[in-house]
C-alpha cells in the first residue's frame, strides 16, 4: 500500500474529530527527532468527502505543537471504520501492551463506529492473542469500581478480579482498600478465597470482611484466610509441625507428609558427618517410631 | 417419567447420517419420535449452528475402538471395567458431571450399530478365558436414558445371553426398564442404579428420575430376571448426609441380596477446570484437595470415614454383597476394607487383556 504525504498544519490537525484518540503510551517523543523530521506521519482517514479524521499520531501531535513545530507530515488513506481503526492499531503496533485506559478507549470507539462484526478480527492487534475484545471490556465493566481501580492499574489481572464481580461492593472495596499490603500472587490468592467465601460458601458481606481483618492483622493474609477456607486440614497440618517440633527440633531430620497428607507413607531426610552424628539423628528416629501412631492418624 | 412423551418434549431435532439413515434403530426412534424420519446428513458437523444443542439426538455409525478400557485416574485403583459408547453425552443435568468440562458437541450422540461391540467383547472374552469381563455403556452417557426410543441395549443383552463370562452392566439414573423387561433370556446382564438420597437428588441431578422410581425399577428388573447392581457415586458430604444415606440404604432392604451384583462407591470428585466451569455449587464449598490425578477430593482421612460409614450401613442392611471403590488411591481402599466383611472384588480388579483389533 502506497500513501502520499503531504505537510498539513500541526493546529487544523488538531482540531480533527477525537474518536481515534486512543493511544497514551506515555513514553513521548525525543524533541532534537522531531526537529529532524525523524518520526512518522500521521495517519488520515477520509470516508467520503468528509474533512480527514487524524487515526493515528495524537501524541505525536501533542509532542509536536509543545515543541513548536507547526507542519506535520500526514498520510492519507481512504477506507471505511473498520480499516481506519486496523490502521491505527498496526501504526502504533503495542499488541499486548496496552493499558485498560487505551483498551476501553478502542472498545468505545469500536461501540461509536459499530464495528462489533470486526471486534473478533482486530483483537489480537490490542490484546496480543486471539479472543474477544469486547467480552473483556464487558467483564472490566462489570467489575466493582474499586477492583477496576486495581485491574487498570495493573495491579490484579482481569481473570481474577472476574471472580470479584459476584463480590458485594463493601467486600471488593475492603479487599481493594487492603492490596496494596499484597504482593501480585498474593492479591490472587486473597480474592479467589474470598470469592470462595463469599459465593460458594454464601456467607454474609459482615463476616467475610471481618475474616479478612483479621487476616490482615495476622501478617500473612493467604495462609491465614486458608486455615480459615480448609480448617480440617489446617488443623492436620498443625498437628504435623507440632509432632515435628517436639520430637525432631534441631536433630537434624526432616520429616516429610504426603502431599495434602494423601497417600501411606511419611519419609525422612537427613545427612550426617561423623559417628555422632548418625547415633543422634537414629536416636531421632527411634523417638519417631515410638510415636509413629500420632503420625498415621494423620492420613 | 413416561417415556414417549417425555422425549416428544424434551428432543425436538432428530438427525441420522446416510450411512445409518436405513438402520432399523434409526426407523425406529424416528417413528418413536412421531416423526416422518431422521434429517440426513453427511456429517454431524452438518448439523445447523441453531441445532447443535441438547434437544437434539444424531444418530452415527459406530466408529473406531467400539469397546475400551475405562480410562481410571492416575494413582487411583481401577476396576478394569470395559466400557462402550451407545449414547454419548446425556441430559439428566447433574451439577457434577465432569462431561460439562470435557465435552465440545452439546447434541446427543448415539452409536447405532451394536454389531462391532458385540464382536469386539467377543473377542476380548475369547482371549481372557475363565475371566469375568465386565463392560458397561454408562460411561459418558446414560445407558437407558434413550434406550426405549433406539432398542439397542435389548441387542447386547441378548447377544451376550450365551457368553457366561460377559457381565453386560447399564447404569441409569432413570426408571427406563420396562422395554427390557420381556427379553427370555438376559444371561449375565446387570442393570445398574446410580443412587443419591432424595435430598441430593433434588438439588444436584434435577431432571434424573425420582429415586422412588429407581428402587422401583430395580425391583422389576430384579424379578424379570436381572441382576442389580447399585452406585453410590459421587458420595457427598452435605447437609445431614449420614441420615439421608442411611435411609436409602435401608430402602434396599427390600432387594434380594443374591441379586445385588455389586454395590460401588464413588466421593464426589472434579478436575478445578469444572469447578470453575459450572455455577457455584454449594456443595463445592466444603474442604477439597487435590488428590494425584489433580482432582479435588475431600481429605484421604475424611474419605475413609465416608467409605467406612457406608461400608458399614451397607453390610447391616445387606449382608455380604461384593462392595468396590471408583477410583480411590491404594491408601484409602486398605483403609477402608481392613476387617471388612465385604465380598472380596479383587480377583475383578486384575486388567483384562484386549486384543488388537482385528484378531
């Protein structure tokens, strides 16, 4: 595809309509480039004999006229929506990249133009895979407002804070209010318990927010908020650290459970040196097998 | 339930491929259905968008591998159980079938031509000999739910009528026996009743048939001549299980034990991908971890007092009658048959050889 480029003022362009206003990458442009005319030309799209709508190059424009540049080299391409916004996007060429702002900025302008027949086609240019664009920003719009606040700031990901949407707000808002105390993983772990909590288990907005105080308040909110979610086997796994401790502290033997204590068998780790060494970690084990009973109670 | 009536309005597309479109089972289900015939098509993809849902039936020519081994769950003991696919995919809407996660074609499938599973157990009988072979059809699909509409279980039962070591098991959760009911001689073959308490029943397995109606069922099949074979599977813990469980199993009384072929049982277990797959169940909400296969049980220590518990009901309302897990871990099995009184199964377990096809 050929284009034409022709100078056109910085100030007419600005002035075009904003639907394709979408992009804020945020990076700008290097000021002594622009002098040189090192950048890209603006992408114009002409429908019919309409004035030319700018697709693509708003920041550039704004870089531009802070700079005090006063022309712009533009481009122009006939063509309809559809094509004008497959341009935009192949332009600014960040597939994957984008953040929520710019992401609900292309589905608005895919809502203005009606190109929802398109939206399937022109998803992996904004999410960098194959899917739907606008079930996405249906799911981002039926979050709580303060898990968007989270998911636009790149502090949650949109598959999980999915599960926030059947939260009740005062949840989602004490959860929001709380993840800033918690690392990304943990952010996930959190809210997939207290969706656990809040839909599968159907327990009232009060309770859960007061568990997730005092999950908070314990220093580690997902181990905490698990041993509340699994108490039997919290309770197991107490039990496995206090046989542990009493009988193998500082002996030098590791005891092993099976995984989620499913299974027959327990094993035991240990290295030795010297003589003395092996007599005191057998001496170890003789403890554990007088005791072994409290062990298999645990399977 | 009444049969006829229930499938003019729960089915309302009913599609054949050419290959089948003559097939006496075809003709029949078509005029069962008060329909001219079944729409042909070349292939099931054939089907139109707005039809490939449940409230459609295709009938297809039985393709690939007619019988094979079910496939268990890794770590797990398995029964060894052989299995066939007449139906493929049901509508009885139990909350935890693991086919709402696995399966990519919604219209119910059925594979019309009995004649390569009938060879094909043949064969593997003939190379296991003096070994009970059992094989089942309500693998991924109830065995009776479309049985009456189609006919095809009555051509097992009697093909199999003459190999005494081939115990032809169906498994429903409906009450649809009566069309099997007048067959003379229905050899080894075991109808087989999944069971819940009532309870369960209403909120988790809403269109199945009520379980009065089951235990019915099983009644009548018992005095046609049939073994019975019940399945407590999936077991779940919920509300007041243990009572609602004893109830039912003191339902059974009334069935005459030697005609209680097996009883198995099952805790209720799902991959995370149908956890997330389906509306929140309640039941889900109890403690599940992830067993070895990376299913989601309830804890091993916990499953064995389930299995004890029903072990134990079972034995005071029935006596001696062979009892079996599904896919349970070694651990859990020694656990809960350790003193038990329970017929052994264990000469069941040992795998059967399958011949290539062909020999």
């Amino acid at each position: 595809m050929a284009f034409e480029t022709t100078s056109v003022p910085v100030a007419e362009l600005l002035c075009s309509p904003r639907s394709f206003d979408l992009f804020s990458s945020g990076v700008g442009y290097d000021e002594s480039l622009l002098y040189a005319r090192m950048h890209p030309p603006v992408a114009l799209w002409r429908e019919d004999v309409k004035e030319p709508t700018v697709v693509w190059g708003w920041e550039l424009l704004r870089s531009l006229k802070a700079a005090g540049i006063i022309a712009a080299p533009a481009a122009e391409v006939v063509t309809d929506a559809g094509g004008a916004l497959e341009l935009a996007l192949r332009v600014e060429s960040r597939a994957g990249q984008y953040g929520w702002g710019e992401i609900l900025a292309i589905g608005a302008c895919i809502r203005h133009y009606r190109l929802h027949e398109r939206a399937a086609e022109l998803t992996p240019l904004v999410l960098g895979r194959p899917g739907s664009l606008m079930q996405a920003i249906e799911r981002f719009e039926g979050l709580p407002e303060p898990l968007r606040v989270l998911v636009r700031a790149g502090t949650l990901d949109l598959k999980t804070a999915g599960r926030g949407a059947a939260l009740p707000t005062e949840v989602a808002a004490v959860f929001a209010e709380r993840a800033a105390d918690l690392t990304f993983s943990q952010r996930r772990m959190v809210l997939g318990l207290v969706y656990e909590f809040c839909v599968m288990g159907q327990r009232d907005a009060d309770e859960v927010i007061a568990m997730l105080n005092r999950a908070f308040e314990t220093g580690d909110p997902p181990a905490a908020l698990r041993a509340m979610r699994y108490p039997r086997l919290h309770e197991l796994e107490q039990r496995f650290r206090g046989f542990c401790r009493q009988h193998l502290y500082g002996t030098g033997v590791t005891l092993h459970a099976p995984p989620q204590f499913e299974g027959t068998a327990f094993w035991v780790q240990f290295q030795f040196e010297s003589k003395f060494q092996l007599a005191k970690r057998i001496a170890a084990l003789r403890a554990v097998e007088h005791n072994c009973d409290e062990l298999f109670q645990l399977l | 339930m009444s049969c006829f009536s229930y499938y003019r309005r729960r089915f309302l597309h009913f599609y054949a491929e050419h290959e089948v479109a003559e097939h006496p089972a075809v003709r029949r289900a078509a005029q069962r259905l008060a329909l001219r015939g079944a729409k042909l098509v070349t292939a099931r993809e054939q089907i139109p968008k707005a039809h490939r849902n449940d409230r459609t039936l295709v009938a297809v020519p039985t393709r690939g591998s007619p019988v094979g081994r079910c496939p268990g769950s890794r770590g797990h003991i398995c029964c060894n159980y052989l299995t066939a696919d007449l139906y493929a995919g049901c509508t009885l809407g139990c909350s935890y079938c693991i086919m709402q996660s696995y399966r990519n074609f919604a219209p119910l499938v059925v594979n019309i031509d009995t004649y390569p599973i009938i060879a094909a157990v043949r064969a593997i009988a003939r190379a296991n000999p003096g070994r009970r072979v059992r094989v089942g059809t309500g693998q991924i699909g109830d065995s009776l739910q479309l049985d009456p509409l189609f006919g095809l279980s009555r051509e097992l039962i009697e093909a199999f009528a003459d190999e005494p070591s081939v115990e032809l098991e169906l498994k429903t959760k409906t009450d649809f026996v009566d069309h099997v009911l007048d067959v003379s001689n229905v050899g080894n073959a075991i109808i087989a009743f999944s069971l819940n308490p009532p309870e369960l029943v209403a909120q988790e397995e809403p269109e199945t048939a009520p379980v009065a109606d089951r235990l019915a069922a099983a009644e009548r099949v018992a005095a046609a001549g049939y073994r019975v074979a019940f399945h407590f599977d999936p077991i779940i813990r919920v509300g007041e299980w243990q009572a609602w469980y004893r109830a039912l199993i003191e339902r059974l009384r009334t069935m005459p034990p030697l005609r209680i072929a097996w009883v198995s049982l099952g805790m209720v277990r799902f991959t995370p991908a149908l956890r997330d797959a389906v509306p929140p169940r309640r039941f889900m909400f109890d403690e599940f971890v992830p067993s070895r296969d990376g299913k989601l049980r309830y804890l091993q220590r916990e499953r064995v007092e389930i299995y004890r518990f029903m072990r134990g009901t079972l034995e005071q309302a029935l006596g001696r009658v062979p009892i079996y897990l599904c896919m349970e871990s070694p651990a859990v099995w020694r656990h809960v048959f350790a003193g038990a009184r329970s017929a052994p199964v264990g000469s069941l377990l040992a795998p059967l050889r399958l011949p290539q096809s062909g020999s």
